[in-house]
C-alpha cells in the first residue's frame, strides 16, 4: 500500500479487497482517492486475464427477500459522491434474490446508479468474451413479484351517521 497525504490517495497492490459499508471489490490494484469535499473514489483493475469483482448488499424492508448485485470487469470505477459503480470491459452485473439469479447484464461498460437502480449497458469489442466474440450487449431480465393481494387497496371504510352532539329532543 503506498499512502499520500498530500494528494489523499492510496494505491492497494496484490489480492486488494476493500470494504465500505456491504460494498466488496477486489482487484489486483485499487486506487482510492478522498476530494476536498469528503467524497471518495475507488478504480479497481483486474490482473491481466483476470476480472476486478464487486459485491454490495441491497437494503430492502424487513421480511422481504435478500438482494445481492454482484459485478465484475476488467477496471471498476466507484464514485461514492454519485453512488455510480460503473464496469469496464468484459462488463457483468448479476441482481440475486436470497441467491438466485434474476438479473443478468453483460457488455463492454455497464454504468449501475445505486440510488435510482437503474443501469446502462453499452456492447463494444473490448465486451467480447468466448461465449460472445462480438462484444454484443446481452441482458436478461426477470418479471417483479407483483404485490400480494392482500395488500391492495381497498374502498374507504363507509360513512357512520352519529346523532348531533349537544342535540336536545
């Protein structure tokens, strides 16, 4: 690790994992630089025939199932002032559901909003892998679970009429 207070960078070397909060990456090198403002920021590269990963817990409301978005790519650039993780060459990002796959994107750069949920995926030959020469996008996607119907919502209780307060016969 080589730390330099005056520029508030730091470059990890070797089976670099860093840890933020659920946020996982691991890559061969991570450099990680602090703006003025406070905010951080993460490059992960891959070694050479090899995939930088990232891994983040989702929150999700109590009793509902578990969400993981696993990614990985040649270089992971993580902007912690945008919540943007975005993934570069040999792009993929997984959504799980108490670990089952749901969710799957593979291209050349992926750009993942934490905060809105949404992603862009963009093909390109630096995306192409064995299985997809042509670095074509590829994305599948699954159906929601609809809301039960027993949370639907329902009519308004009816009108109850009360007699007038204070009402003398």
């Amino acid at each position: 690790m080589r730390y330099d207070d005056a520029h508030q960078t730091s470059v990890f070397t070797g089976n670099v994992v860093v840890t933020k909060g659920t946020l996982v990456l691991r890559a061969a090198t991570v450099d990680v630089r602090q703006a003025p403002d406070g905010y951080q920021y993460a490059t992960a590269i891959a070694a050479p025939g090899q995939l930088a990963t990232f891994q983040q817990q989702l929150d999700t409301a109590p009793g509902q199932p578990s969400q993981t978005m696993d990614g990985a790519a040649q270089r992971i650039e993580y902007d912690g002032k945008t919540d943007v993780v975005t993934f570069r060459g040999q792009a993929m990002l997984s959504r799980l559901v108490d670990g089952k796959l749901t969710d799957r994107s593979q291209g050349n750069v992926i750009a993942y909003n934490q905060i809105t949920d949404v992603f862009t995926v963009e093909g390109g030959a630096q995306g192409a892998t064995a299985t997809n020469p042509g670095g074509r996008v590829r994305v599948m996607l699954s159906p929601q679970a609809t809301t039960p119907a027993s949370s639907a919502p329902t009519s308004p209780p009816a009108l109850k009429i009360t007699p007038k307060m204070g009402a003398q016969p």
